[in-house]
C-alpha cells in the first residue's frame, strides 16, 4: 500500500506542477502579447513625432524664406501648437514605456 500512496503523490505533484507551468506560460504569454501592443504604439508615436518635427521644419523654413525674422518664427502659432503636440506625444511615450518596464519587471 505504501508505493501506491507513493505513486498517487507523485502524480498529484506532477499535476500541480503541470498546471503552475501552464499557468505561468499563459501568463507570460499574455505579457509578451501586451509588450507586442506597446511597443507597436510606441512606434506609432515615434513616427508621429518625427512626422511633426518634420512639420516644424518646414513650416521654419517656409517663414525664413520669406524673410520673416528668427523672432517672429519662434513665435509663430502654427510652429507652438506642433511644439505642444510634440510634447503632449513625448509625455505619452514615457508613459507607454513605463507600463513596458511594468511589465519586465525592471525598477
């Protein structure tokens, strides 16, 4: 009778064991799945900043060529508003990868 109970334990253990890996693997790959997701976001931001810095740009250019002065290029509106836009998508992205670190683990 010992060796049976032996066996019934050993196969419990191994069920447990089997269902904490399963679990854990479920788990991590909810993590990679969420991680995919940020990241892609994290690259639709990258773009649409460059996109705007590139707006910038040329809107500085278009007003030095006609003739405007530096200080009136600076404070055109057009160029504040991207400018805000700019840093209101730096501040997301920071965020974005915040929950990424969250998710590694990493402190």
């Amino acid at each position: 009778m010992g060796l049976l109970k032996r066996m019934k334990h050993d196969v419990r253990a191994g069920w447990t064991s089997l269902r904490y890996g399963t679990a854990k693997a479920a788990t991590r790959a909810l993590e990679e799945t969420e991680l995919l997701r940020l990241r892609l976001d994290l690259r639709k931001l990258d773009d649409r900043i460059r996109d705007l810095c590139g707006d910038i740009g040329e809107r500085a250019v278009d007003l030095h060529e006609r003739g405007e002065s530096a200080e009136h290029v600076l404070a055109d509106r057009e160029i504040n508003q991207i400018v805000q836009q700019v840093s209101m998508l730096r501040a997301e992205r920071t965020k974005l990868l915040a929950e990424m670190d969250d998710i590694l683990g990493v402190e």
